[in-house]
C-alpha cells in the first residue's frame, strides 16, 4: 500500500540541513587546565601561609613571656596561632634571636583551640578573633590571577576557533597556503612562451583535453594524470604550466613543495588533502606543484628517519591523492623540478606523473625569440641585431635573458639616452657573465702589463687555433674579480665536446700564464680560474669521457645518483694513480703546445699587449689586423683626455681675460685690445 504522505512529501522542497556549528575540541585545553589545578592545589596545601615555623610549644610560650611579640598579640587561625617579632632594640641579653616584624607560627589542630588560650592569658598575651581564611579564600587570594590570566587565553582561542571553522587557530595549520589564479587574473599564453617549441607542442594535448574532454573519452583513451617539467632553472617552468592554464581558461592553482612542510607533524599530509580537495571542487582546473623535490625525494634514503618522516608522510599524501583521481575529476596535477633524478619512483610511474617533458635550455634561434619578446617592452635602436645577441649567449636561459634586456635598458637610461643600442646589449651581457667593469679601480703599471701580456697570450693561442671558440674582443679592464678578459663568441651551440675543441680550449687557457711569465720573468694568482678550468677538462675528458688511451672506454667518476653518505671509489689505488698521471699528462701536453704557439708568434703577443695598454679594449677586427701586422688607428684613451682638457683651457682663459677687461673697466681702466 503506497504512504499516503508520498505525493505531499514530493511537491513538497526538502527542507536543507540545518547548519552545524563548527566543533571545537576542547581536549587539549582541558588536560591542560586539570594539570594547571592540581598544580596550583599542591602549591596551596604545601605553601598555605608564609612565615618560620616553631615546631616546640615551650619555645613559643618563652618567646611570649620575654614579650618579644609585637604588642604582645597573636592571632588564631584555623590551624595555627600566627605572632609577629617585635623590634626590641634595648633587650640586652640578646635573647632574641629571629629577625624583628618577621612572622612566626605554631601548627594546631583545627577545632582544638581550648587549653593554649589559657596559658596565652597566663602570659599576658592577648589574641584576636580567629581568621576565617577557609581552603576557598587562600586559593583564591593565591591563585585567582593566574586562573583569570587562563581563562582569557582559554576564551581567546575558543574565538578564534568558532571564527576559523573547523579546527579554528590549530586546524589552520593544515589548510593548504597554495595561491588561485582564475581564469580572468591569468593573462599568461602561449604567446609569452618562447624558445621551447617541443615543450608547447607536447603539452598542447593537455589544453585539449581541459576545453573539450569528450574528445578523448569517446575512444577510451586516459590523458595524463600528471605532467613532470624538468629542466635547468630560468628555462621557464612555472610560465609554461601558467600558459597551459592560461590557454585552457582554467584555475590554475600553485604552491611550492616547502610550503608543504612544517614544524608540526602531519601538517604537509593535511595540506596536500585539502589542496586537491578545493582542486576537485573547481574542476577543471591545473594544480602546479613547484620545486617538488623538496617532498618528493627517494623514500629510505639519506639520514631520513623512515616511514614517519614529515616528508616521507607528504610524498604519501599526494600518491594516494592522485591515485583517487576519477576519469571524471578534469584535474590536471604539473609539477617542476631541476632535480628529476632524486625523485621516488613511485612519483614518477604510469598513473601518477605519467610524463615527463624536458624543458632544456634554448638554442641560438630560441634565444633569439626569447628577447625578440622581451625586447617589446624596451625601446630598441633599428640598428639592433638581436639574431647576434642570441649567437653570443649560449648556454644562456631564458631569465638570463630577461635581465639582459633589463640590464640593457638601465644602462641607456643611466647614459641618458634615447633607445637601446647594441653596445648596450654587449655591455648587459658581459655584465651578467663576468660582472661589472670597475673602470675606477686604480692599477699598478706592473699589474697593468701582466695583465695585458696574459690577456694577449690567451688571445693569439686563440686566434691561431682553428677548433677554437672564434674571439670577441679583449680588455685589460678590471670585470668581476677578474683583472681582465677575453670574450669569445661562439658561432653554434654545444651540446657535447669533441676532443679537438677540448685540447683547444685547455690550450688557450695555458697562453695566459706563459705569455705573462716570459715578460714578467714571474707568475701570479690571475691564472687561477685558467687553472680550474684547464684541470676540469682533463678530469672530465679522463672519467668521465673515455679520452684517455690508458685507461680506455671506462667512466671513473662515481654515480651522483648513489644513495651513500660518504664517498666511495669504484675503482683500485692503482687505477687512481694512473689517473692522476693522465690528468697531468693532457694538461701538460696542452701547455707544451701552447708554449711553442707563443715563441713563435712572440712578436704578435708584444704587439697586441703595447695596443691594449693604450686601448684597454680591442674588438675582433682590431684583433685580427694586429695579427697581420696592421696597425691600429683610431683614438687612444690618454688622447681622449689630453684632448680634452686641451679644448677646456682655451674657453677658461678667454674667459679670464673678459673677467680681467671687465674689472679694468669698472675701474675706470682702459679695455686691452685683446
């Protein structure tokens, strides 16, 4: 039989649940208030009463006879009889041997207050009424400011915890502290991305599935649950997972793997939890996790602590995070890392990051879109040729190559001038590599032309070896921590070295020091980063390259991806002493070669070291003419300045002279011809 109430019960709008009002757990707080007041009771029963105790009858009834009481009274109290020292100073036996208007007291039982009354009148001793401080008061008066001090705090964070929801202060420790861009505050596209293409194309699919993700459903295919951005940093990570949600018109929520971590333990889980949980609800949407290494790394390893480390509780959280995603929850989890080989697999594996993409450092036509867009928001000269820029950058990223053109345009501004020139870009880039010019720093001669002779030893080696970086230009000027430099410009990008351009390279690094040894019949500290860098090519070549004929196709250098706290050779003492001996056999070859490059071509090392004295600055064709022999013709830096000054002492002695004729003539002086 149907309920006759059903037909009502439908027509009629369910009534919503009224709203519960958030809980608030006072567990905490109530063991800390039962301790509080056990703490306070014990202080109350043991230290009830101040003052010394007399413990004999006969000693308390002889100090009230010899009348050193004060005024001779006494007061009863529920269990014991209090007496105040008096201040007898004419007591001449010094009989009294307590300190005067301290407090004495003698313990009785309460109730039992007959047969001392008598002997205290005997005495002459007169008490008062008994004092009605009963347990209560004594607490009271003992306690009460502390009580009040905690009920305040107690009434506080009971506030805040109605204020705050759920959890309220404690409980927002674990509320996630990612920041929401919506779709109408992200203005981020493909068209502020540039120098990556591969990167674009292979997440273009993502932006697909996020505007239109029938299209896929309808074959059974599962896009990616997550996309791992692995690169070197400055390559534009973060922008292009912006991008993806700015392409697709989705929220796109963003928090750094740090902030996961807290000082209270199970913090991270709790904010991993409610991250995806605000994610699930403003579907679709991207959650862009970035720097997920600092929670993501291998479990078990290192000095990690095991299964309960904070960390290792985080990693947890977001496994099995994103393994409840549903085929219908359109949320896409990126994260980016410059650390992908450190990440637990169980991160990495088909379901969770199912792919990773490579976002690597940009090639010469990269790097020349990359300012092309930068460039747009400075005033560049028409003369400006970016495509040269990006040929003399590589290994630059793309953030190197922002604060170029911002370094560029602070330059010209600082110059007062009214477009950004290609000398500024130049400047700007050897700013970022090598540091800034210090042109006031004031140089020994002899340091001068050590300097000169060494930068001209790494040039000529260079000019005259073929499998070397073609050269940019060379100054004497001090840069960074460097006295001087020489700037190379490569023609293409490398993305592995071949033996020629090694033993090249290792080659110009040696002419420093030995053109400066033979002028200078010395050497200095200025070839120490030469020496590092010669020394990291002869390893490289001999561990990790297979370079060396002794030692064949085998790499030595130990896995950085090994789980071990201390250091361990793979191979014997013998093996390593052969390695050593390689090492210093190429870098020695190198510097033999190198010395005989500079004996014979001394006379072109004299010459270019005289044209940088005079010049502190050369550029490549300057360079190239001095090594045919040519000479160079345009204006030295002292005749700059002599020139100068020249010019100012005619105008300042004309000027004297108009001074001189004006004052004879207010004196009544006849004007000189002059």
């Amino acid at each position: 039989m149907a309920n006759p109430t059903s037909n009502h019960n439908k027509n009629q709008k369910p009534t919503p649940p009224a709203p519960q009002k958030p809980k608030f757990s006072r567990g905490l707080f109530s063991w800390m208030l039962i301790c509080f007041v056990l703490i306070m009771m014990y202080g109350m029963i043991n230290g009830a009463g101040g003052g010394k105790e007399i413990t004999s009858w006969n000693d308390f009834i002889n100090r009230a006879k010899s009348g050193q009481f004060e005024n001779d009274q006494v007061v009863l109290e529920n269990t014991r009889i209090v007496a105040t020292i008096g201040d007898h100073k004419g007591d001449p036996a010094g009989s009294i041997d307590i300190a005067a208007g301290t407090e004495i007291y003698f313990p009785i039982a309460s109730g039992d207050d007959d047969w001392y009354k008598d002997e205290l009148k005997a005495v002459g001793v007169d008490f008062g009424n008994k004092k009605d401080t009963g347990l209560f008061m004594t607490f009271l008066l003992s306690w009460g400011p502390m009580l009040f001090i905690l009920f305040l705090i107690f009434f506080f964070i009971s506030r805040s915890a109605r204020a705050g929801g759920a959890g309220g202060m404690i409980g927002s420790f674990g509320k996630s502290k990612h920041k929401v861009a919506s779709k109408d505050a992200n203005k981020v596209t493909f068209d502020d991305v540039a120098g990556v293409e591969e990167a674009k194309a292979e997440v273009h699919e993502i932006i697909e599935f996020l505007k239109n993700p029938k299209k896929f459903a309808r074959l059974g295919g599962r896009i990616p649950r997550g996309i791992l951005l692995c690169g070197s940093p400055g390559c534009g990570k973060t922008l292009l997972a912006k991008a993806i949600a700015g392409e697709a018109d989705v929220p796109f929520f963003t928090i750094s793997g740090s902030d996961f971590v807290e000082m209270f333990v199970g913090v991270g889980a709790s904010r991993v939890r409610d991250l995806f949980k605000q994610a699930k609800e403003a579907s679709p949407c991207i959650i862009f996790l970035d720097e997920i290494d600092a929670v993501g790394r291998k479990r078990g390893s290192g000095f990690s602590s095991g299964g309960h480390d904070e960390r290792e509780q985080t990693l947890n959280a977001i496994l099995v995070e994103m393994d409840g995603f549903e085929l219908s929850d359109q949320v896409i989890v990126m994260a980016a890392t410059n650390r992908a080989d450190v990440l637990d697999p169980a991160l990495t594996r088909p379901g969770r990051f199912d792919r990773q993409v490579n976002v690597p450092l940009p090639d010469v036509e990269g790097r020349k879109a990359i300012l092309a867009v930068h460039a747009k928001k400075v005033k560049l000269a028409p003369s400006v040729d970016l495509a040269r820029v990006a040929r003399g950058t590589p290994m630059f990223s793309g953030a190197d190559l922002e604060a170029l053109i911002n370094e560029a345009a602070i330059i010209a501004t600082l110059a007062d001038k009214d477009f950004v020139d290609q000398l500024d870009l130049d400047e700007a880039r050897d700013k970022i590599r090598w540091g800034r010019a210090n042109k006031s720093r004031k140089v020994q001669e002899l340091e001068r032309v050590a300097t000169a002779y060494h930068e001209a030893g790494h040039a000529v080696v260079q000019l005259l070896l073929p499998h070397a970086d073609p050269i940019h230009k060379v100054t004497i000027i001090p840069r960074g921590q460097s006295g001087g430099a020489t700037f190379s410009l490569p023609e293409k990008d490398r993305y592995f070295y071949n033996r020629k351009y090694l033993e090249a390279s290792m080659r110009v690094l040696c002419g420093g020091r030995i053109a400066e040894r033979r002028q200078t019949n010395d050497i200095s500290s200025g070839a120490s980063m030469d020496i590092q860098m010669a020394t990291s090519y002869a390893r490289h070549m001999v561990l990790d390259w297979g370079m060396s004929d002794r030692l064949g196709f085998v790499q030595y250098s130990p896995d950085p991806n090994r789980d071990a706290i201390f250091a361990d050779r793979d191979y014997s003492p013998d093996t390593a002493r052969i390695i050593d001996e390689e090492v210093k056999r190429l870098i020695d070859a190198a510097f033999a070669e190198s010395e005989r490059i500079i004996d014979e071509n001394w006379d072109k090392v004299v010459a270019m070291s005289e044209a940088l004295l005079e010049y502190e600055t050369l550029q490549a064709d300057e360079l190239e003419a001095i090594m045919r022999g040519e000479k160079i013709l345009r204006a030295t830096v002292s005749g700059l300045l002599d020139q100068e000054a020249n010019d100012s002492v005619p105008s300042q002695a004309i000027k004297q002279t108009e001074n001189e004729d004006a004052g004879d003539t207010e004196n009544g002086g006849v004007p000189s011809p002059a």
